[in-house]
C-alpha cells in the first residue's frame, strides 16, 4: 500500500483518508482478474490518500434547502434532515418492515416517482475485526430479513454500486418486468446511522462530474458487477460532520436515462477515516453503525 498524500487543507474542510484502488496503468498484472468469476481472494491493490473533504454541515442546518430531486440531478447525492419513526425499532420484523416501508415513502415524496421498491438493507459497524459475510444474490426484493442481525463491516473502499448492466438487471429483478418498459427507473440509497453523533468513519460523497473515465474500474463482487474508484487530485469528496440520525444521506447508484438529460449517473462514496471527536461528550464517542436501504424509484 501506497503512503498516504497530503494536502494543505482550507477553511471549512476537514482532512480525511480515503481509501482508493489502484488504477491499471499502476498495476503490475492484468486487471481483467477482477472482472471474471467471483472470488474473495481477488483483492485488487489500493492505497490510502489523504484528502480535503467538505463538510456539509451548514448545508444540512440550511433553513433554505435546495430540493433533493435537485441535489440528485446535480451531483448524484443528496442530504436532508428526515427524522425516522421506526429507526429504534429494526431489530424487529415489524420494525424493519416499517422502517423500509417509511424509507419508500421518503424517496417517493422526494423525488416525485410513481412508486418505490426496497430491494435490501445492510446494518454496518466500523469494527476492524469484522469479516464481509457472504450474502447470496437475489433474485427479488428482500423479504423478512432483519438486517441487525447480520451486521457488515464498513465500505471502506471508494465505489459505486452497480455499473449500468448490473444496474438494470436489478431493477428489472425489483419490478418483476424489464426495466426499459418503464418512463424511467433509478437505484437511489437512504444512509443513516443508528446513533450519533457519528466521529468515526463518516460516509464520504463524490460528485458525479468530477469522477473521470479513467478513475474507474469494474469488479466483480458476490451481488453483480461493481465499480472501483482510483484517487485523482481534481476530486472534491464531501461528508457530514457529526452526522445525527434524523439526517440521512441519498446516493443515486444508477438510472435508467443515463445521463440523456445531463443529470447525474451516480456518485462515488466511500466509508472515510478521520477523528471527529473533538468536542464530543466522551460517552458519545462510539464505533459507528449505520443502516442503509438500497431503494428502486420507478416512474410510469
């Protein structure tokens, strides 16, 4: 692994370490091994990179917030405050169906879609001693699965879900009808954490725009096809500081137009290394956890 790089960091941003794959051109063997068969033992070189990350704070304390539909088309993410009912109530069956029903309902309310199928949810916790545990690929949406009891480690690696051929067949799987039958459909995650606020591995964002061709690399992983993001110094990564469990983070991951009307195809995103406990009551200051609901949004 590479030494981290560094940067003099500006006002209003915070120095974070992400962790980011090494492009081709840096690789000493063929990076078509990672886009064979699935296997764990494939793990394709990184490095970690010290960066300037925005903290998006004021933006989420706004009392004038540009829309989510907005922030989506032009970055691929967005924040918002959006208190959860059911948040505590997820170790249970009843609650986690509530919890994905109310998730739904947020992203249809926020994007304007005909209607909103939860295809799964990962509870996540930053435990350096925790193993990725193998999930078998869907074939439909998740039904009664509690996802607190089958917790995975942090997305420490920046990423993007799905690529576009994964992506649709996904959301083919949720609709139960090809994808391409519909106006248009979209991968969007809701991000939260179960408690706050969060001092420790942050979940970090990458504007669309300011992912190039070449910072990118697909793999193979146990769901589908995924895509790698290599470090470039033009990236401008964006986080929220002290993030509180009644605001929650959406990551577009794919759409169906792509790009025809110039918005955002997805966003990078990657759990970041950095202590924020400055000025934290000591009995706050925990391991993060985390929930996320990966939703398909489908217009008719």
């Amino acid at each position: 692994m590479s030494p981290a790089r560094e940067n003099t960091p500006s006002p209003e941003r915070v120095r974070v370490v992400i962790k980011f794959t090494l492009p081709k051109e840096r690789l000493d063997h063929d990076e078509s091994i990672y886009t064979g068969k699935y296997d764990p033992t494939l793990v394709r070189p990184s490095e970690s990179v010290t960066v300037e990350a925005r903290d998006l704070r004021e933006e989420v304390d706004a009392a004038e917030k540009v829309p989510v539909e907005t922030q989506l088309a032009q970055r691929g993410y967005a924040v918002s405050k959006q208190p959860s009912s059911f948040i505590n109530d997820i170790p249970s069956a009843e609650g986690t169906e509530r919890y994905l029903e109310e998730c739904c309902n947020i992203l249809r309310e926020a994007v304007g879609c005909t209607r909103v199928i939860a295809w799964n949810s990962v509870c996540r916790k930053n435990d350096e001693n925790a193993a990725l545990k193998d999930v078998p690929k869907q074939n439909g949406p998740e039904k009664g699965f509690l996802p607190s009891s089958r917790v995975q480690p942090i997305a420490g690696i920046a990423h993007v879900d799905q690529d576009e051929v994964w992506g649709k067949e996904l959301c083919s799987l949720a609709i139960g009808a090809p994808a391409d039958n519909f106006k248009r459909v979209q991968i969007i995650n809701i991000w939260r954490p179960l408690s706050g606020p969060v001092t420790n591995a942050p979940l970090a964002m990458l504007e669309f725009h300011e992912i190039g061709r070449s910072d990118i690399s697909k793999h193979t992983s146990m769901f589908g096809t995924g895509m790698d993001l290599h470090y470039s110094p033009i990236q401008q990564w964006a986080y929220i500081r002290h993030q509180q469990p009644d605001e929650i983070i959406f990551l577009k991951c794919y759409d169906t137009a792509q790009g025809s009307d110039g918005s955002a195809l997805y966003c990078g995103h990657v759990a970041a290394t950095v202590d924020d406990s400055e000025g934290i009551l000591p009995e706050l200051v925990k391991p993060r956890e985390s929930i996320e609901v990966r939703l398909v949004a489908i217009w008719e």
